[in-house]
C-alpha cells in the first residue's frame, strides 16, 4: 500500500497529531503494509515567515507519501498537495498518529476535495 | 526638498497636515499619498485625475519544458513563491516579492519575469499642486514595490522635477513606512499627547533614526491627554515644530473633507509657521548621531 504521511507534534507513532500542517514539528511517514515508520523534522517550515504550507507539501512530497493525515490545510498547500498527487485526510486531531492511521485504514477518514483552514494570507 | 509626513500611530493627523502644508507651502509642490493600502489625501485635495497607470511587479513564469526540476529556484525563494512538489512545478505569484532571484539563477534559462498588476498610480492636479497617488489593488497584499512605482514616476520628469514633494507615509514602523521615508530630506512626526500617541512616535523614532534624517513632531489635539509626549521629545532632542489645538471648528472642517489650513484662519497661520520650521530643520544636520540614543 501507499506510504502515509502523519502531521505529528513528535518523532513516534504515539506522539499527538500536530492539528496544524504548514507549521507541524514534523511528519511521520508510515509504511501501512509493514507499520514501519520514519520521522521528517517540518522545523525549517516552522520558521518560515511566509509560504509555510507550500514548503511543508515540498517536504512530504519528497518522501513519497501519497496519503496525508492532517489537521488544518490551507488554500496554497490544499493547492500544492493536490498537484503532488497526495490525497488529503482533514480535520484528525485529538488522537495519537497510531489511532489516525489505525482510524484511515478503517475507512473513517474522508478525503477533503477543499481547504478547512482560510490560510494567513488570502 | 522631499518632506514625509509620517507616524507610528494611525489617525493621528497625518493627511491632515500633508493636505495642509500643501495648500500653505510658498512654491508649487508634488502632494503625494504613498499611503497605498487605503489613500486618503484625494478626499481633502480634491484633485482633477488626468492619468491612470497600472503598475506591475515581476514574477516568475515558468518553461515546463525547460525546468530540469533542479530546485534552485525554490532553494533560494525567501517567499515560497514556487515550489516543486515530485515532478510538479508550481508558482504562487501573490507570494512573490520580484526580486528575481529565480531567474537569475536558473541554470536552464527556464524562467521568465511576467507581471501581475499591483495597483494604479495616478495622477492630476489639485490647485497649483501636482498630486500623486499609489492605490493598491483589492487583494493585493504587497504595497513596497507600488510605492517604488510611485516613486519611479516622481522622478520620470512630468513636470516634477523642480517642485518640493510632500509624502503623506502609511502609519507604523515597518516597510511601507520605512519605504516612504527613505527618500525625504526631512520626516515630519504627526502625534497625538496619549500614552498610544507616545508609545507609536517613540517607535516611529528609534525605526526612522538609523535613516539619519532630521526629524521633527507636530502634535496634533495638543490639549487632550497628558504631557508625557512633550517630556518625551524633550528628553529625546525631537523638536516640536507645532501643536494643532482640539478645537471643534478644525474637526468640523476636517469632517466637511475641507483642509483645516485653508478653512481655519488660526491654521494658515500655524501651518505657515510650520514650513519656515521644516525649511529650518532641513538646513540643520542631521540625526545620525542620535541613533545609538534613540
């Protein structure tokens, strides 16, 4: 199955789902098929002034995740995460990542076909 | 000369003593509201609009067919103007600040600058004074690159050239304001006696310092609020050019969309005393050597 990216406040699959995408501590990019994980640090987007989201969907596609687990998307990374191909699950916060992927391999995880956050600068 | 009107605090007077230093200053002069993201100067101006020009910025447009995706566009992109997601090269031209770095440093030669509009620049007369104004478009969240527009065409000749410019500043301290005040001679501080008026012109003051400008404060409803303003400048070596009183027939000429120098006698008076106070205050040098005060 397709990798899958967890927006996550820490580096392992017990820490919190970071509700925020552009500026999440980091991401866990999990194999479904093995539950082998690694963790890639989001710090350089968490500094960033301005296009946070863009680069953080620079950062997931680069790992070759085609799943994202997230809470808040914004209207430019929404924009660039589709272009990339990444299928976007909204709104997954209040849980652990290993209670996200277990809840989308469930199928309780919609796609988003829009934004759920307005973004910083519209 | 180039004399900006400037403050930390919004709504403190300064359109208020741009319009009226134009209509008092001895020679002709350029009024220009540099304020873009909501100018204001034309409501007390009232100038006759001969030209409208849009102004552009340059960003980048991308050859699909060129790029190698090699990233060194969106490595040195300080705004996340492009980005490269896989195989997908993407631009977000309202994050652009066009400074072309992405196509100077392209190596494929597979960028090339576009535009998008940023706003109008126009222009007319008002009496014997030219008038310039930026006016940034709806939506539009950059205002330095218009005002530099503006600027452009002070200086492209139309007749300019020999006339004193006054600049109503967007408020605050960051780069519409530093942007605004760059280029003047002499930035005039409007303020208000309150603790906000304080706090913004000491900021306004230590932002505008490094510039080496001479400054200077008018204090506008000198008789509300306390003295800490006055004891402020004192101690700071800002001269206080002028103090417009809060008095009900200047708010009422104001709220009329009249300029209080040309409607209130007491404020030709005052504004005219005023210019002979900026004119000095160019002749002295500067503040430079406040800076490490300030």
């Amino acid at each position: 199955m397709e990798k899958i990216a967890v927006s996550s406040e820490g580096p392992d699959m017990d820490a919190r789902v970071d509700p925020r995408f552009g500026r999440a501590a980091g991401f866990i990019i999990i194999d479904p098929d093995t539950m082998a994980f690694e963790y890639v640090d989001n710090g350089s987007s968490q500094v960033m002034a301005q296009g946070a989201g863009i680069q953080a969907a620079e950062i997931v596609a680069a790992t070759g995740a085609r799943v994202l687990l997230t809470g808040f998307v914004g209207p430019k990374a929404f924009q660039a995460l589709n272009a990339a191909g990444i299928t976007i699950g909204q709104n997954v916060d209040n849980l652990t990542v290993r209670e996200a992927v277990q809840r989308f391999q469930a199928g309780d995880v919609p796609v988003a076909d829009a934004p759920n956050s307005r973004g910083h600068r519209s | 000369m180039i004399v900006a009107v400037a403050s930390g605090k919004g709504g403190t007077g300064k359109t208020t003593v741009s319009a009226s230093l134009a209509s008092v200053w001895p020679s002709p002069v350029v009024a220009v509201d540099l304020d873009v993201e909501e100018p204001n100067l034309h409501l007390f101006m009232n100038p006759d609009i001969s030209a409208q020009d849009p102004s552009y910025i340059e960003i980048p447009e991308i050859d699909d067919e060129k790029c190698t995706r090699c990233r060194a566009c969106t490595d040195i992109c300080q705004f996340k103007a492009i980005g490269i997601f896989g195989e997908v090269v993407m631009t977000f031209p309202e994050m652009c600040h066009g400074c072309g770095a992405c196509w100077t440093i392209c190596p494929e030669k597979a960028i090339t600058p576009g535009k998008r509009e940023l706003g109008q620049i126009l222009s007319g007369r008002s009496g014997p004074s030219a008038f310039v104004m930026g006016r940034l478009r709806v939506g539009e969240a950059m205002s330095p690159p218009l005002m530099r527009d503006v600027k452009r065409h002070l200086n492209s000749g139309n007749g300019y050239a020999d006339r004193d410019i006054i600049i109503d500043a967007p408020p605050g301290v960051s780069c519409p304001a530093i942007n605004a005040v760059m280029d003047a001679d002499v930035i005039v501080l409007v303020t208000e006696p309150t603790p906000f008026g304080l706090y913004d012109l000491a900021l306004a003051q230590q932002a505008f310092a490094p510039l080496g400008k001479p400054m200077g404060v008018v204090i506008n409803r000198a008789d509300i609020g306390t003295r800490d303003v006055y004891d402020h400048c004192q101690k700071t070596g800002l001269t206080i050019l002028a103090e417009i009183p809060y008095q009900r027939d200047i708010a009422e000429a104001y709220a009329k969309g009249q300029i209080i120098a040309a409607a209130v006698p007491s404020m030709r008076a005052l504004f005219e005393t005023l210019v002979g106070q900026i004119k000095t205050l160019h002749g002295q040098p500067s503040m430079a050597r406040e800076v490490k005060h300030a």
